[in-house]
C-alpha cells in the first residue's frame, strides 16, 4: 500500500520519467501476482490434478481386488505348465517370476506367470497378487494418500514454476526499458553534446 500511495504521489514529479512510471506500476502488478496469482495458480493445478487422481483411485479400488496366489514353479521351468505369457514374462525380471494359481471372486481359477512380492520362493508358497476383472495380474490401486502427496506437490511445483515465470518476465520487461532510456539519452546528447559547455560564450 505504501509503494502504491508512493507512486500515486510521485506521478506528477518532474523528474519522473515515463518508464519510471511504468517500471513501478510493473513491479507493484508483478508483486501483486506473486502474492495471490502465483499461489492460486498452484491451488488449481493441485486441485485439478487431486480430483481426477481420487477418480483413478476409486476407479482401480472398484476395478482390482486382491487374491492369494500359491507358487507352482519357478517361470524359468514353464515347460512343466501348460501356459506361459512370453510377453508379460520379457517386461519383468526372471527372479521375481514365477507360475502361481490362484483364485478370483467368482470361484475363477488360474494358473500362469505372475510377478512374486519377494524372492526365493519355494513351490507351495502363498503371496498376495493384485488382479483385474479378468483375472490377470495389475498393479496394487493407487492409495488416497500417494494421491494427495501428489496433488500438493504438483500444487507446490505450479506455484514455483509461475513465480518464476512472473520474475523471468518482470526483468526481461526491466532490461527492455532500460534499454530504451539508454538509447533516448543517446538521442538526446547528440542533439546538445556538441554545444555542451559553449552555452553564453557566443562562439
């Protein structure tokens, strides 16, 4: 406020140049952005970003259940099982693989490579898998919590990234008017350069 009342009373100074007015109404504007522009922009995008992750979540909470799965053998020996997916078995690493049965709701069994929670797992083992609709194996759902970090970080990420576009803008707006006052002074010594000092000599 002060800086305003400051500005408001500087206005009809003689001194004052037009880029010096415009330099500090462009300071007052980008302060102004940085305090309530800035952090409202970080507040969009976190709450963006937090309602379509509850959406997912919900969705992968409706859509997965977890099931047991007992170890058959180990995925390298799959020529003792009937079904083996080569595709699903290459985007995973050969130690944590093995061939599992296991049971989705609706008494559906399966039996076919699964990727194992740990290690060293001996047939007759159970694990816990995540599955889908169709039995196959999936991720474990997204958590609530894992949503929200997310959504505050992405909020946090926005605000900082719009501050600083704010200031990358305000000292490239600074450096352009400066630079126009060098050059209007420019201007204005080579019109009274040659004279200067010559003022009342009659010469």
């Amino acid at each position: 406020m002060r800086v305003v009342l400051g500005i408001w009373r500087w206005r009809h100074n003689p001194l004052r140049r037009t880029t010096d007015l415009v330099e500090a109404w462009l300071a007052v504007l980008v302060a102004a952005l940085l305090v309530f522009g800035a952090p409202a922009a970080g507040w969009l995008s976190g709450a963006v970003l937090g309602s379509s992750l509850q959406r997912t979540v919900a969705e992968q909470r409706h859509d997965r259940q977890e099931s047991r799965a007992v170890m058959v053998t180990d995925s390298r020996q799959r020529g003792q099982v009937g079904f083996f997916d080569p595709e699903s078995a290459a985007s995973q690493n050969a130690d944590t693989r093995v061939i599992a049965r296991w049971t989705t709701p609706g008494d559906v069994k399966h039996v076919g490579p699964v990727t194992a929670p740990r290690a060293h797992l001996r047939p007759g083992d159970t694990f816990s898998i995540w599955t889908d609709t169709r039995g196959r194996q999936v991720p474990p759902p997204i958590s609530g919590d894992a949503a929200h970090f997310h959504a505050v970080f992405s909020g946090i990420t926005a605000t900082l990234l719009a501050a600083a576009l704010l200031l990358g803008a305000w000292r490239l707006a600074v450096w352009r008017l400066v630079h126009q006052r060098y050059k209007r002074l420019d201007r204005q010594w080579a019109q009274v350069g040659p004279d200067w000092g010559r003022t009342g000599t009659g010469s």
